[in-house]
C-alpha cells in the first residue's frame, strides 16, 4: 500500500512544479480541470 501512495505522492510533487496548477490563476472549473489534464498528460509521457 505504501509503496502505491508514493507513486501518488510523486505525482503531485511534479503537478504542483508548474506554476499555473500550484497557485491555480484559472477562475473556471473546466479550464483549471483542462490545464491538470495537459501536465498530467506531459508528465505521463516524460
């Protein structure tokens, strides 16, 4: 179970590395939700 939540852990560790997801400058729902889904898309790829 540990070992799945540091993976989980990681993972946000590198979502919150890009500025706009950490401070979150998007007003709309949709267009924050649209952002988090292209750096998870980078980071999956990287």
């Amino acid at each position: 179970l540990y070992k799945n939540r540091n993976i989980i852990e990681r993972f946000f560790a590198r979502l919150k590395q890009f500025r706009g997801i950490a401070t979150r400058y998007d007003k709309l729902k949709s267009t924050f939700l649209a952002a988090v889904q292209l750096v998870s898309a980078i980071i999956g790829i990287n």
